[in-house]
C-alpha cells in the first residue's frame, strides 16, 4: 500500500536522539529561509499569549495550498522534527514540490509557551516518570487546537487566543486543499483521523505505522462519540457530536464543551484535514483483539473507580492548598480545568460499564486502554500539580499546608510512576520512526485531498 515515490521520502528521514526546542525549530527553519531564497520564505504570522513571534515557512508554488501546524499541543512534539524534514526535502527537491502540486505553509511551533514548559524531557531519558514529571498541558481555553470559535445549543466560545488566531487567519488567507495540525499520543498504537472518509487514504495510513513496527490502536477510541471509519481510522469528531453525546446521557455538555478545532474551522474551505496520533511508547498489547476472561464492563467499571480515586487524591491536595497559593502558574489553572474531567470521565466510565454491550469479553487491547487511561491520567495531572506545588516552594512560599501536600503528593506520585512502568512493555519508539510515520502521512494526506 506504500508505493516506491513513498517509501523513498520515509527513508530520508534522518535519525534523531531527542525532539527539537523552540528554539532549535525556528532556527532550521531560519536557516531554509536564507539558504533558498527563490524557494522559501519565512514571516511571522502571529504572536503568542506571551509575546513570542509565531513563524511560518512558505515553500514551492504549487497551485493548491497546503497547511502544515506543529505543536498545537505543547507536549506532542514529534510534528516539530517532522515540520523541519519536511520543509527541508521540500526546499532541497523541485520533483517533491511539482509531485505534491502544492505551495506549502509550515508552522514549526502553533504554541511557544507551553512547548517550553516542556522542554524539561525532550532530551530524555524517555521513561515515562520522567516524562510525568516533566509534562504540561494547557487548560482547555488556553490550548490552541481547541479555542476556535464555537457556537451550538446553550454552548458559546470566542475567547480566541492570539496562537488561534494566527492559524484562523493562515486557514483564511490560504483556504488550504489539505491541513494538518501534527499531533501525537503517549501510549498504545497508532490511529489517524481524517475529515471525511478517503479510503484509498486510509489503506496508506495503516500500512505506515506496521512498517516500523508500531501496532495500530485496537483499544477505545478517545471518546465514545468517535466514529470509525476503517481500522485505526477514525472520523475527526466535531464538538456539535460530542455536545449531543454528552446531553443524551443526561449530563450538562456546557461542563465539558469549550471551543471549536481548526479541522472543523477549515471545513468551510473544503479542505481535507488530518491527525496522525502516535505513541512514544510500544506496546503489542494496542493492537491485540483476542478475548480476555474478563467482561468489558467490568474493566470500565474498576477504571471508573481508579480515575475516582485519582480524582480524589488530587482534588484534597488542590484544595487543601488552595488559600495558600500566590503564583499565577499555568500549572495551577491546568489542574483546575482537568481535574474535574477525570471525574467526568470516571462518572462516563460507569455509566458505560452499565450498558449491554459492556456484558461482552473484553479484548487484551480494551484492557490495556482501560490501564493506560487510568496512568496517563495519574502521571500527567498529578506531575502537573507536583510542579505547581514545587513552584510555590522554590519562590519561598513554603506555608505548612503547601509542604505537607507537596510530600504526600510525591510519595503517591512515585507509586503511580512505578506501576505505570511494571509489568507492561517500555519500549521505547526511535524518534526517527515516529517523524517517518508522521512525514508519510502528510505526504499522504496531501496526494489524497
């Protein structure tokens, strides 16, 4: 499924130790710039919420537009090693860029604050510890990917970020044929999501992953509501499905629901927009669909009871604290917003356990889903409140409620870290193959829209 020009460009791609800074993105793709001028350009497009210039590469001029935005999640950086070689191959090849017909706009980095805020583990060691320890992620009206202008029943959102912005007016000036924002998971197998179903896509996107030896995602998708179009492959969810999937389950979507993504901003162009969502970590588990001696609703129903007690463990430590904090630390208003969502996932997860189709077995992927939901939940908000109680301390604000969480939350929080890593595969993917899977399926995507 992967012709020969294909495999040609995934055989490029360099190898790589570590994932790129902010810094280093903006200085390779400075570096294209100057060093083909009648090729590439490069402008600022936008700002960030702190101030930090938002750089875009134009490259060839092709007749269609493509739009490429990496990092739209500070802590998925495979897309900024993927921005660059991708850039890189488009500016050293004329047959690549007349092949793909398209001029393309690169973004290396969609959110420069939050990627720095993450830069503590981009070098390693790629334990997942070090990686919860080291994590941040936006609260929900602060992450680019999902403050786009939404209105729909009693939902509303227009508190555009200035990030935002600068991919609204990049979708309107271009009105691309194909967009891409690079994103990726932590763990499980791979799986994609496009904009509306394209199977001879979707053969190429399956086949990518297998390749380098990456299972694809036989688990839960990210939300019930996702609809699949082919295995691994799965419709890009609009926040209007997940509005009403929430609301006929009888609980208040204006709880959950924030902004709109950038696919469904795009769509009024009629661009093809698609998600590559890789794990750091393998695991042959992801992709096994033999039965279990379980029944599916009871593994929903003890992953129901472990987010509840995460919740719980995070939420006293929150607010026991609460009085005491002084910083404006992004850390503290990522807490806030996700950890009432590892509630509402616990309360989903119930409710889901109660069902009829939970009285099935349970395949070995759905229960290394239900597993991994539970420690990525653990490791990333708990390694979040850690820092933002750290961050209290470091600046002398070290009241005795403050330091007697902070302790309690460390002792818990290494025991999280050390059942996350017993007991199952942690293997870690090479980079270079994680960016090759990414690379081909922008290629891919665009040869498709």
């Amino acid at each position: 499924m992967i012709d020969p020009m294909l495999a040609a460009e995934l055989d490029s791609v360099p190898g790589h130790d570590r994932f790129a800074t902010v810094d280093e993105i903006t200085a390779a793709l400075s570096r294209l710039a100057a060093s083909h001028p009648g090729t590439a350009s490069l402008r600022r497009v936008g700002s960030s919420t702190l101030g930090e210039p938002i750089w875009c590469l134009t490259v060839g001029d092709g007749p269609r537009h493509a739009l490429v935005g990496a990092l739209p999640h500070p802590n998925e950086p495979i897309g900024g090693l993927t921005a660059i070689h991708l850039a890189t191959r488009l500016c050293a090849d004329a047959s690549l860029r007349r092949a793909t017909g398209c001029t393309w706009h690169i973004v290396g980095c969609l959110d420069p604050d939050g990627t720095r805020l993450n830069e503590g583990w981009f070098a390693g060691p790629f334990t997942k510890a070090h990686y919860g320890r080291h994590f941040y992620r936006p609260a929900g009206d602060e992450q680019v990917e999902w403050t786009f202008p939404f209105a729909y029943k009693r939902a509303y959102f227009d508190r555009v970020m200035p990030e935002t912005l600068a991919l609204m007016r990049l979708i309107d000036t271009t009105r691309p044929a194909f967009m891409t924002t690079l994103h990726n998971s932590e763990m499980g197998g791979a799986y994609f999501y496009i904009s509306r179903p394209v199977p001879e896509l979707h053969a190429v996107l399956r086949a990518l992953p297998g390749r380098y030896g990456v299972p694809l995602h036989a688990g839960d998708p990210e939300h019930p509501s996702v609809r699949s179009l082919d295995e691994a492959v799965f419709l890009t969810p609009r926040m209007e499905d997940l509005y009403d999937y929430i609301e006929a389950l009888g609980h208040d979507p204006a709880d959950q629901i924030g902004g709109g993504a950038s696919d469904s901003y795009a769509a009024r162009y009629g661009t093809l927009s698609l998600t590559a969502e890789l794990p750091y970590w393998r695991d042959p588990a992801a992709g096994d669909r033999s039965p279990v001696q379980t029944a599916r609703g009871e593994l929903l129903q003890a992953q129901a009871e472990e987010l509840r007690e995460t919740f719980t463990v995070l939420d006293t430590a929150l607010t026991a604290v609460a009085g005491d904090l002084t910083a404006r630390s992004p850390f503290i208003r990522a807490s806030r917003f996700f950890l009432p969502l590892v509630a509402e996932a616990a309360a989903l997860a119930e409710q889901r356990a109660q069902e009829a189709e939970a009285r099935r077995p349970a395949t070995t992927a759905e229960r290394q889903s239900c597993r991994e939901t539970v420690h990525s939940s653990r490791l990333r908000f708990g390694g979040m409140l850690l820092r933002a109680l750290e961050g209290e301390l470091a600046i002398g604000n070290g009241t005795p409620a403050i330091r007697a969480h902070t302790g309690a939350l460390r002792e818990t929080y290494a025991a999280w870290c050390a059942e996350a890593e017993a007991g199952t595969p942690d293997e870690t993917i090479p980079i270079r193959d994680l960016v090759a899977i990414q690379y081909g399926s922008v290629l891919a995507g665009a040869a498709h829209a």
